[in-house]
C-alpha cells in the first residue's frame, strides 16, 4: 500500500478563489453516483477526483486519513486487506463514488442503527472554505477537539460549506463471525419483536423487513454471542437461519439499493425515505415499504404529489421525509427534503454565511 503525503491542494484553492471573487456558483463533485440525491444545482463543475490517495494509515490505532477524490471502493479495499471495514457501510450507487461524496451525503447503510452514522466515524477533516482558505478541524483520535466539532457538521452537508479536501475516518474490525435470521412476519409483528430484541443485549447489527412479511436479521460479534442470539431468537419467533453465501450479497444489494424493491415499480413513482424514531408504529400510508435499521429508516415508493399525505404522516411519528430519488416525471416542483425548524434554519443559515459568505457552493442544496 503506498500512501499519498500532505500536500497543498492549490488547483482546487485557485478555482473556489476565483469563483468567489465573480461570485460565480460551483457545483461540487466526485463521481456523481449520489447527483440525483437532492435539488438539482446549477454552475460550473469542481470535481475533486483529481485529489486521491491515502494520506496516512495506522490499523492498530483504527484511523485511515485519505483524501476526498479517493474511490470509496478503493478504500475498503485497502481496509479488507487489514481486516478492518466502514463499519457504518456506507452506499456506494457505483463504482466511482468518492470518500468526499460519502461524508458530503452523509448517508449510512444496513449497519447505522447499531454502530452510528458517517458523522460518527469522522474524526477531523480539511476543507476549502469560500474564501479559498484551507481549514483543519479534527485530528485522528477521538478526543481532540475543544469547542464546536466542524469535521463532524461537513457530513450530509451536501457540499454547502465548502470543498472537503481531505477526511481522518475511524474504521473497525471486521466481526469474528456473522448469521441472518429470516422471519414470517407480518409488519407490526416484526416492528413489534424488533423492539423487544432491542432492549435485550442481542448482537443484533442490521435489520430490513418488506413484503411478503418477511424480516431479516443480522447478528455480528464474537461467535458464541452470535451462535446463541441465533438460537434463542429462531425459539422465539420461529426464525430460519440463511447461509451466508446467500445472505451476504442480499446485505449487499441492501447497502447498495440493488434489491428488487429498489427498482422502480412504475415509472411515474419517486422512492421517498422516511427517518422515524425506531418505536414508531406502522404508518397509516397505503405504500408498502422496505423498512431498515430496526424501523427507524422506512423507504416506499409514491409518487410527488403524495408529498402532503406522506409528511403529515412521518411528522405525525415524529419523524421526516426526504424524496429521495426522482421518478421520470420528476419531483413536480416538491421540495427533496421537509423545511427545517427555526431554530435548526438559523443556524444552518448561520454556518452558511460564515463558510460560503459568497454562496458559491451548491447553491439551492440544503444541509441534510
């Protein structure tokens, strides 16, 4: 493994200088695997897969530094090598997603709901402001910051705050061993006994239940735990182990929105992702969902103009909407993400001004 040292990314400096100065909008990117997440942007293109490479790597301190540009493919490769991984599996929607794009999106995998989110494993990061200056918050321990975290807010900040440069990231072992359990159950049955199990010390990492009434489970840890979680929770509910070989790709194509529930059942239809708290209940919605992260994150397909309906009833859980991925006809003029609170918008409004008092960067992207 050869590792890329620090060095001054000035292309990139002179580029958001000279946009700032004609007060020019730049649309952020690596490798366009997550453009269709969010309202479109318009502007010129600063694409940061030109500044790849892994800066530093230490496996038993468990931090990998790497810059932005960096294929996310490429670096879970060089973290298998060591047996370690992104514990918080982030979606890759293809081959030439970046480091940079992973934290600017922000999004997690299967995993989230046991180990944390990207924002989690952010441990300091350097980015271009716009004012073209190169800023370090963070560093590669856990505990070193005093004050406001910075590293952490850039994750799902959608590229708003400026160009994200390079990213320290803690990684993790990979689990000793790992089982899925499949169950028949019907959609309050299985939120029902995923709330049960959570409040049992179970080496539960990853759920997703969808229809036909069938729930999923994913064990990780050490074997024993492992082993009797299995048998205690089949004797509970009537579970079937699956053999990893097969499990281990269905996981995958989970992570990476690959399942046959991710293809668009018509094409008038957007997928809308619904983040709730993981006691709520079903919701009164007549779209059957693929529910994750032991019902916390619910995905289903509707189209745009149920945008009211599917609000009102995510709100009324306490939670929120995202219309997620665009059908053919497009979002019809509905905001991707639900407005933000007051309290949350000045802030927001306030971070903004301060990194990108021009507004060059994704303008019209809000912070996820």
């Amino acid at each position: 493994m050869s590792l890329t040292p620090h060095e001054h990314p000035g292309e990139l400096i002179e580029r958001v200088q000279t946009a700032a100065a004609a007060r020019t909008p730049l649309r952020i990117a690596g490798g366009r695997t997550k453009s269709f997440y969010g309202e479109a942007v318009q502007g010129d293109t600063l694409s940061t897969t030109g500044w790849a490479g892994i800066v530093s790597y230490e496996p038993t301190e468990l931090v990998v530094t790497v810059r932005a540009g960096t294929r996310l493919a490429e670096l879970e490769a060089v973290l298998a090598e060591r047996g370690q991984c992104l514990a918080f599996e982030p979606p890759r929607f293809g081959a030439e997603g970046t480091v940079g794009g992973m934290v600017a999106a922000g999004l997690s995998g299967p995993a989230r709901a046991s180990v944390g989110s990207v924002r989690d494993f952010v441990l300091g990061a350097r980015f271009i402001n716009g004012r073209g200056e190169l800023l370090t918050f963070g560093g590669q321990v856990m505990k070193n910051v005093a004050g406001y975290d910075v590293s952490r807010v850039l994750a799902g900040s959608m590229g708003t705050l400026g160009v994200i440069t390079e990213v320290s990231l803690k990684v993790l072992p990979v689990a000793p061993a790992e089982a899925t359990l499949v169950f028949g159950l019907s959609q309050h049955d299985a939120l029902e006994q995923l709330h049960r199990w959570g409040g049992q010390p179970l080496p539960i990492n990853a759920s997703r239940w969808d229809a036909p009434d069938r729930l999923h489970v994913r064990l990780r840890g050490a074997a024993a735990a492992v082993e009797a979680a299995c048998e205690r929770m089949a004797r509970e509910a009537g579970g079937t182990r699956l053999d990893n070989a097969q499990a281990g790709p269905e996981w995958t194509d989970c992570r990476d929105q690959r399942l046959p529930f991710f293809q668009a059942p018509s094409a008038g239809l957007c997928l809308w992702r619904l983040s709730v708290p993981q006691t709520a209940p079903v919701l009164d919605l007549p779209w059957a969902p693929l529910i994750e992260w032991q019902g916390a994150q619910r995905w289903l397909w509707a189209p745009a103009s149920a945008a009211a309906d599917i609000r009102a009833a995510t709100a009324a859980a306490r939670g929120h909407a995202t219309l997620f991925r665009a059908g053919s006809e497009g979002t019809m003029g509905v905001p991707c993400f639900d407005r933000l609170g007051p309290t949350l918008d000045t802030i927001t409004q306030r971070l903004r001004a301060e990194f990108d008092p021009a507004g060059i960067f994704n303008p019209g992207k809000p912070l996820d």
